[in-house]
C-alpha cells in the first residue's frame, strides 16, 4: 500500500484564490488508476484554505467570535475542493471516498490528541480508496487549529506502515535550497535519512500557513525514522507520478528511511 501526497500547489494555483488545476488533476488520476495500486490518497488545500485560513488567523485558535464563520467558510472551500478531486478520480473508475479531517479527529495545541483510523482500514478493506485533506478541525487546548496534509501524512504513515510515501509537487524533488529563489540551487537525487539531516532548505515564500517546505522537511525526517522511503516527484511532468507508483525509473528524489 501507498500513501499518496498531493501538494497544494500542484492542483491549484496557489497565488489565486479557488483555482482548481482541472487538467494537472485529471492526469494525476489517470496515472493513479493505470498503476492499479492500493492507494490512501491526501491532499493540500492550497488557494482553497490557507488564504482564507491566513486571514482569519485560524491556526493561532479561537481569540474572537468572527474567527468562527472564518472557520466555517475555510471548512466549506476545502470540502468544495475535495469534491473536485474526488469528481476527477471518480472519471477514471476509482472508487474514491472523502474522510473529512474535521470529523475524525482531534488535536491539542496543533498535535494529533485522536484519530479514527479504524474508518480507513474499513474502506481500503472493502475496495475503495480514502481521500482525506488539509482541514480546520477542533483543538483541546486553542479551541480550533489547521491540520495540515504532512501532520496527516505523519499519522497514516505511524499506523499503516506503507510501502513507500509520495509527494507529488510543483519541483522535480529535493535541492540544496530554494531552486525558485536560488538558481545554484543543486537537484538531490538520492540521499539517506543520515545525509537528510544534514540538510538546510529555504522555506517557500508561498502564503502557506502550514509550514510550506520547511514543514515537508519535518515530516520526511519523521517518516524516515519510521523506516519508510520518501520520493517526491514533479506532478507536472506527465507519467512521473505513474513510473513511481510501479516502481520504474524517473526524475525524482527517493529518501531511503527502510530498504533501497
């Protein structure tokens, strides 16, 4: 089984508000479905959560009351974007149901209190393929927060143990540092959860309330010491997503946690 990260960016424009990238995601799931992998699939919310999450302060927890119909309406445009993902997997025949963060589980001061793993493991049992995304949830201690797709990423990959986790997004892998900002910026191809420590990446400058990839940096150096493998490709590039999924060569980066 595979746990599978679309990022924000690569299925909206994260510079404008509510921009679904229609075509990138119809032929991520073309790919998905030609592979005929067992798949737990999350997705970002990009433009559809963290600029509205961002004006309303959402993750700094509850401070005032006009905070909860900015949580109301980020809630709705992340499940509106999420149809739209699911409406793209059903055209190829996938089987794919949502699982709304907001309803299976709880955290507590931005960490995972509780989840309800249970429904995934019945879902994958039965046929289907989960969906689950980026969502505003409730917090014991600040009243509400954003979970983010690495933190649910992290916790799948803690109880499903996978085979491997894919991150797909708008650059061909890993680099030395920004390669948006910094044109030396050197391509990683391969590297070990011993080398991945060592690395210091730039974050993005994308409104990204979640960490951008700084926060991926985070949670891959979690999965690693999970023993799992990384890869984290371009979703641009048709067929990459696709030559990883079943294993053949492509321009990526794999970082080796378990086996290579």
């Amino acid at each position: 089984m595979i746990i599978l990260k679309l990022g924000g960016s690569i299925i909206t424009d994260k510079t404008k508000e509510n921009t679904f990238k229609q075509k990138t995601m119809d032929r991520l799931s073309q790919e998905i479905k030609k592979s005929n992998k067992k798949i737990i699939i999350v997705h970002g919310a990009g433009s559809f959560g963290h600029i509205l999450a961002k004006k309303h302060r959402l993750n700094d927890g509850y401070n005032d009351e006009g905070q909860l119909l900015g949580f109301s309406m980020t809630h709705s445009m992340v499940q509106k974007l999420n149809t739209m993902v699911l409406d793209s997997l059903h055209k190829q025949k996938i089987n794919a149901v949502s699982i709304p963060p907001h309803s299976t589980l709880k955290l507590n001061n931005h960490e995972l209190d509780s989840m309800d793993y249970d429904i995934f493991k019945k879902y994958l049992k039965d046929g289907f393929t989960p969906v689950t995304f980026g969502d505003v949830v409730l917090d014991e201690k600040l009243g509400f927060s954003i979970c983010s797709g690495d933190l649910l990423i992290r916790a799948l990959a803690e109880c499903f143990k996978p085979e491997k986790i894919v991150f797909v997004m708008d650059e061909d892998g890993l680099y030395s540092s920004n390669p948006k900002t910094d044109k030396n910026a050197e391509f990683i191809e391969k590297t070990t959860i011993a080398e991945f420590e060592k690395l210091s990446t730039k974050l993005d400058d994308h409104a990204d309330v979640t960490g951008g990839m700084g926060g991926k940096i985070e949670t891959i150096k979690i999965i690693s010491k999970m023993g799992i493998n990384t890869v984290l490709l371009n979703g641009n590039k048709p067929d990459r997503l696709y030559h990883v999924l079943v294993g053949e060569n492509t321009r990526c980066t794999h970082v080796y946690g378990g086996k290579k």
